[in-house]
C-alpha cells in the first residue's frame, strides 16, 4: 500500500454492476470479483445458456441481460452506454428491483505490463508483501498516518502552512512504505526535533497512530469476523486464484508484512490466506531490528532454499521490489488502485517500474497470463 491509496475499495458497494460481455474471459473474471465481494452483478452477452449457467453459479446476487454488444438505452436497460468492450462496467439500472444509479463507472481491461520481457525464469520461492498487495483491510492508512504527523507538526509553530507540512511528511511516508511503520514513525520524531520540539520516543507515535487506524478499520474486521462479509470484500481481486495456481506449482510461500505481525496475522487469519505461506507470515516486531523482508530474504538464501533468481516477489512498496531485484529475482509491482481495484494506480505504477519491477499489474484477475509470462517452460 503506498501513501496515495487513500480510499479503499468500498466504491461500488450496495450498487448493480453490469459487465457487458462478462460471459467469458476477462469480463466474467471481473463480474466474478464483484459478486465475490458481495455487489449484485448483471452478466450481459449473446449467449443465453452460457449467461444462465453463470448466474446459476454465482447465486441469488446474479441475473442475466442477453443482447449485442451496444445496450440500448431505456429505463428498463443498462444506463450508460458501451463500446461494446468485453469487461467494461456500468452502473446499472435495472427495472422493478434496482432503482437508478446515475451515470456509468468504466474501467479498463485488467492489463500487464511487461517492463522486462528477459524476467522469466523457474522460480522455487515466493515472496508476498501483504497490505496493498493481498489484503485491502487497510486501505486508507495513509490518510490516518499523514493528518496525524501534520497535526504533530503543527504545534510547533514553525511557520510552516498545514500544506507545507503535509509536503514534507508525504515526501518521507512515501519513500519510506514497505519498511516496518517504526521507520516513520522516527522520521516524525527528527523531523519534530528539527524544528525544536522534544519528541515522544517513535514506539509512542507508532501506538498513536495504530489507534486511530484501528479506529477506521475495526468495523471492516467485524464484518470478517460476524460473516457478514466475505474475504474477498478484501483481498486485491485474483489472489485466491493465484495463490492457488502458485502452489501448485509446488511454490515454497512467504507472507511479509511492514505492519506489525500481532495485527497482520490476525488480519491473514481472517481473509483465509495463511494456509498458503508453508514458508511462514512474518510481520514487524518492536524490536524493528530483528527483521525486515530484506532480513527474510537473506535467511531465504543463506538456508540455500534457493538462488537469488529463483525468487518471485510481489508487493506495492517499493521497499520490497528493490529487495527481490537486489538479489537478482523477478519482482511484479502491483499497482492496484484501491477504489476500484480493477486499474493500474499510475503513480503507484511509476514508483514500483523506478523500483526495478518486471511487471505492473492492477490485480490478479490475469494471472493464468502473468505466469505465463513469468515462469519459463
Ligand atoms: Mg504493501
């Protein structure tokens, strides 16, 4: 997660989604990230048995609207008109049960992008960042963390603006995503005594900040933990489906995480991922020194588990990408922007290519082509 996904992926909740030409391909993988989240989904294409049998699978939040791909424009249709494009998104009007939603929300076909097409190899060992790049139940922290400095900030009266302040904890926040939150947290406390104030020690500001990010995302673990929402409300759509795929390929999994392990085990727990990390889920402890992914990775190495290049890394940091790249591995930048989840950030993107990234990806909805891609036959 990098200091601008500061909304999370709550954007189309309780609406109609339609994905015209969702029978197959990348539109049915996107209809089937909504529905999965919970949203009512429309399948809309030619063929009527395919379109029924689909909605027949995802249950009672599915129905079916069968045409060309130009949908007309009637209060009883779609609203927003498409080009026709397989996997594109409407808000959608439906008559009787759905009242109207307002204009259409498009989207993009989930693409990756291949910055070093010479990346491929037979990875043995993966390696996952967490937030941002599997979960999203901490989507927005940064929107917690940054007020929270500037307010710290601003009683020094330094004369600095409320703006010039946020530049300068955004410029530091940003370069320092991916590190355990300590790292921040001691820049807030230089940067506090920069400007002649005596800091509170950087495990104090740490626990301030974690309470009010508790604050903001409590409810989303409540819904995980009552059932009344499912795990892939939170998860960057696709991860079930490429953990799995990974696995299979008899794949040794890593969970490493900057937020502190106590939280993101829980947090793993919840979303049902940490069956798939044989190799363990590690997080950060107050004793900051005593890991980081960099840490990880030399472990990693000097058990010979594997060479260098035989590490597949994929995280939205860029602290993470440049570990993988610096060993010699294949790193995928996933870039996912965190109010739809379905697009490439291309801020993020920009952040993680500098990085070193092989791949950009906005989510994992393609990820029968990513490994494709990556893995050498
Ligand atoms: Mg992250």
């Amino acid at each position: 997660m990098t200091a601008r996904a500061l909304s999370s992926c709550e954007r189309f909740n309780d609406k109609v989604m339609l994905i015209t030409g969702s029978t197959t391909g990348v539109g049915e993988a996107i209809l089937r990230a909504f529905a999965r989240k919970g949203d009512r989904v429309r399948i809309h294409g030619k063929r009527k048995e395919t379109a029924e049998a689909l909605a027949g699978g995802i249950g009672e939040k599915a129905a079916f609207i069968i045409g060309p791909p130009e949908v007309p424009e009637t209060p009883a249709k779609p609203v927003g008109a498409t080009d026709g494009q397989s996997g594109e998104a409407s808000e959608f009007a439906a008559p009787r049960d759905v009242p109207p939603l307002g204009k259409k929300i498009g989207f993009t076909i989930p693409a990756i992008e291949t910055l070093h097409p010479e990346a491929r190899g037979v990875p043995k060992v993966v390696l996952f960042d967490f937030d941002g790049t599997i979960s999203l139940l901490r989507a927005g922290w940064a929107d917690v963390m940054a007020p929270m400095m500037v307010a710290e900030l601003a009683t020094l009266k330094s004369g600095e603006s409320d703006a010039d302040l946020y530049s300068v904890v955004r410029e530091f926040v940003d370069r320092l995503t991916g590190k355990q939150t300590i790292y921040q947290m001691i820049e807030l406390a230089a940067q506090v005594e920069l400007r002649g104030g005596i800091p509170e020690t950087p495990l104090a500001y740490k626990y301030k900040y974690l309470g009010l990010l508790h604050q903001r995302i409590a409810h989303r673990l409540d819904e995980l933990r009552s059932g009344r929402a499912k795990p892939e409300k939170y998860l960057v759509p696709g991860s079930i489906e490429l953990l799995e795929a990974l696995r299979k390929r008899g794949m040794r999994m890593y969970l490493a995480s900057g937020t502190d392990e106590e939280f993101m085990k829980q947090e793993a727990d919840l979303l049902g991922v940490t069956e798939f990390f044989d190799g363990g889920v590690y997080g950060a402890l107050d004793d900051y020194k005593s890991f980081s992914k960099g840490i990880l990775i030399e472990r990693i190495l000097s058990r010979s588990e594997c060479h260098g290049a035989e590490i597949l890394g994929f995280g939205d940091g860029y602290v993470e990408i440049e570990n993988v790249k610096t060993v010699g591995g294949i790193a995928v930048g996933v870039a996912t922007d965190e109010r739809e989840c379905l697009v490439v950030d291309e801020w993020k993107r920009n952040r993680l290519a500098g990085a070193g990234a092989d791949y950009i990806v906005p989510n994992y909805l393609n990820q029968a082509d990513l490994l494709e891609r990556i893995i050498a036959p």
